[in-house]
C-alpha cells in the first residue's frame, strides 16, 4: 500500500504512530486481531519495522551494524546469516568488501541500503517505507525495489505501506494508495 | 581542648582581602570588565560564609538531634536544586527527581561512614555529620549535574539512533543502554580524577586538618575514608537521578518521550 501526502500534512507522523514510536491521541492501532495497546511492543516492533527517512547507523563498519541487531533479546534466537546478506549484495552489485566499510564513509544511499538490509535480514511481516530510497540513484532504488518485493513474495501474509515521492515507483510497488489530504 | 592553631581576627581578615585588589587592579588594567561581577562576587561569599560560620557555631552549641537533621536537609535541598540548575533541559519534576537521588545516596554513605566506619556518640554530633555530609554533598551535585545534563543531551542528539533500535524491537533499556553508560561515565569524572591529583594538590579537608593541628598521617586516614564515601555516594547519585530521568523520558510503551523535555529558557 502507497501513502500519497502531496502536500506534506504527515504520512511519516502516521509512520511512526503504526510504528508505536509515538502515542496516539485518538484511535486505536491493530495488529493481526489484537490491540496494540494490549500488545508488548517490542514483540510487536519486532515484527512491524519502521524504516526511517534518514536512519541512523551506530558506529562501526557495515557488518557490526547488520550483527549488533542480533544482540537485541528480541532476535537473540536468530542468528546472523552472511551468505544471505551476500546474496543481497550481490543483487546490489556490491560484494564482501562493502561489509568491512565504515558507517561514516557511506554515502546517503548506502545507508539506506544497510538499514534495508538490516530489516530484511530479520525477516519482518510488516515494513513501514519512509522514502526508502529517496537518496539513491535511479538503477539502485530499482534493486532495493526488487528485494523488498521478494521478500514480500516469500509470504502471503508479508505486507509493506510505502512512502515515495516518485509516483512512478509507487506505481510499481503498490497495489493501493492512501492520499492524505489536509483539513481545510 | 587545647587550641593549636592560629585564630584570624577582623583585622587579619580585612588584611587578607586586599589580595582581592590585585585581581581588580589587573581588570582595570587590562579592561576585563570584570570589575562589577568580581566585587559582588566577593562580598556574597564572604557574607554567605561568616553567616555560615555563625549558623553552624549555634547548631554546634545547641547539640540538639532534630536541628542538625534540619540542617543536613535544607544542605541537601539546596544541593538538590543547584545540581538541576547548571543542565541545559527540564522536565517535569526534575527537582524533586534530583533532591531525591541526592538526598537518599548523601543520606546512606553518610549514615554508613558515621555510624558504621566512624562510630560517633552520639550518632548526629554535629562537628562530624555537618562537614561530612557537605563533602559528600558537594561531590554529589558535581557529579549528579553532569550525568543528568550528558544523559539528557545525549538523548536529543542520538534521537534516530535511539528511535532505530527502538522500531527493531529493542526495548528501551536495549535502546537507552550506551546512552546511560555514557551518562554514568561523566558522572563519575571528577570523582575518579580527584582521587588521581592527590599529589598536586594537597585535598580541601586534609589541609584544614593539618593547619588545625592533626597529626598529618591522621589527616590523611581521614582523607581516604572520605574519599571512598563520595564515589560511593556519587555513583549512587548519579545511577539513581538517571535512572528517574530514564522512567520519565521513555515511556512504558518503549517510546522516546523528547516532548517532555524542554529546553531552558536562559
């Protein structure tokens, strides 16, 4: 599903209230039949990702980032699976060396590129898209397109909202739009 | 008791504060415009202090156990404010969040140092509760303002960092986790540093032993025991007002609350 705010009135304010990482002030969010409010949120964050405009990486190279996640007591159970980010990669045409890279030497589209990938790996059932790749070029948003349309494919359950300000690319992705729409 | 020291009249006194005429001398010299905030400074602090000396001489001689209490609280208040004071962010209740991390860590090592290593009789003789407690008092605000201040800015500027981790299920102690660490760290600084300097210079209460008369090497037994009586009170200060700022500003539902801080209007 696409979240059309052409005139910026708050599709991520929206984001980051299905994300719980903001208390409504009215409503009530569920969540495959339960509310949220009677859920734990980490379990549900776990879950539900929010993928951030511009996210924030910790300090350290590329893998350290896409492994600290699995020190988290949520996904501690998981375990960190390098062939597979490999394989994305290689979908990006990026190989091994970008996993020793430092954080700090990206650029804005690659840091977008190792938060997705940080997501996915998780295997997630929900993906919450704040322009996801607003800082890339064209050929390599259509990659990331590719991967986050097969990891929605390897479940039916599997469900993303996406933010773009390229319609043409919502398009692609999405089957239905949501247009926000300012009160007058 | 026999008085081994050298009392300073008003005479002495007034000698001793034409020092403070160099330090005005070279502001208007050199035009540091320091002239007004340095005199006001002066006068304040020796008004404070003589007034100070008076207050404790009549709750020494009173020897009364409620009036020290009363004493060691209004300290601690006023600590508990003067260390909320110096941060650059507010939120609801920080005063009373500060007084009560201080007041509970002061109260205990204190109380420990008093009744457990010292063993005064009786248990509030004011000759050693007072000065102690206003060296564990004064270490704590230094170290309890720090760690709040650091922990508070830390949280506006690793907002995303915080709020990334949050959305992938960390809950907020996962989340909070370095930024509390680092708090705690600061915190501690001073402590950990003034226990290095010990050679340069000569520690505040060493000092006023020796020039009172005590046996140096006696001066300085007491000087470790205080010293181990602030870091002790100090990082248990400084974990408990972080602690009280970490409830308040995540919330059960594993949010980052920055709406209820607020900057200082300075």
């Amino acid at each position: 599903m696409a979240i059309v705010d052409p005139s910026g009135v708050g599709k991520t304010l929206l984001l980051r209230a299905i994300a719980g990482l903001d208390p409504i002030q009215a409503g009530e969010i569920i969540f495959q039949r339960q509310s949220l409010s009677s859920l734990s949120m980490p379990r549900y964050r776990a879950q539900v990702f929010y993928l951030h405009q511009q996210p924030a990486l910790l300090e350290g190279t590329v893998e350290f980032n896409l492994q600290q996640v699995y020190r988290l007591t949520l996904h501690n159970q998981k375990a960190y699976n390098q062939a597979q980010i490999l394989s994305y990669l290689s979908s990006l045409q990026r190989d091994v060396e970008f996993l020793s890279r430092s954080v700090e030497d990206l650029s804005g589209g690659e840091v977008q590129i190792v938060a997705c990938l940080r997501a996915l790996q998780l295997a997630p059932q929900v993906l919450l898209l704040d322009e996801p790749t607003a800082s890339m070029d064209e050929a390599t948003a259509q990659q990331i397109e590719a991967l986050i349309v097969q990891w929605q494919q390897a479940d039916s359950l599997r469900s993303c909202i996406w933010t773009s300000h390229n319609a043409s690319q919502l398009q692609r992705v999405t089957e239905h739009q949501l247009i926000l729409k300012a009160t007058p | 008791m026999d008085q081994n020291y050298i009392p300073i009249d008003n005479i002495q006194l007034a000698l001793a504060s034409t020092l403070i005429l160099i330090n005005l001398g070279l502001s208007v010299t050199l035009q540091l415009g320091l002239v007004k905030s340095l005199g006001l400074a002066t006068l304040r602090m020796v008004v404070q202090l003589l007034l100070v000396g008076y207050i404790l001489g009549w709750v020494f001689a009173l020897d009364n156990p409620w009036l020290v209490l009363l004493v060691a609280l209004v300290m601690s208040a006023i600590a508990g404010n003067a260390s909320v004071s110096l941060t650059r962010r507010r939120f609801l209740h920080i005063y009373w969040h500060s007084l009560l991390s201080i007041l509970a860590s002061s109260a205990l090592v204190t109380g420990l140092l008093v009744e457990g290593v010292l063993r005064i009789d009786p248990w509030y003789d004011p000759q050693y509760v007072i000065p102690l407690l206003g060296m564990v008092l004064g270490n704590t605000l230094t170290g309890t303002s720090l760690a709040l201040d650091r922990f508070m800015e830390d949280l506006v500027g690793r907002r995303s960092q915080i709020e990334s981790l949050l959305a992938l299920g960390a809950t907020r102690w996962e989340a909070a986790h370095e930024t509390v660490k680092e708090a705690l760290r600061t915190g501690m600084i001073p402590t950990i540093s003034m226990m290095v300097v010990g050679l340069v210079s000569l520690p505040g209460m060493m000092t006023g032993q020796i020039l009172g008369g005590v046996n140096p090497t006696d001066a300085v037994r007491y000087q470790i025991v205080i010293f181990f009586t602030i870091s002790a009170g100090t990082a248990l200060a400084c974990m408990g007002i972080v602690l009280l700022a970490f409830v308040v500003l995540f919330s059960p539902d594993h949010q980052l609350r920055l709406d209820r801080l607020q900057k200082r209007e300075s």
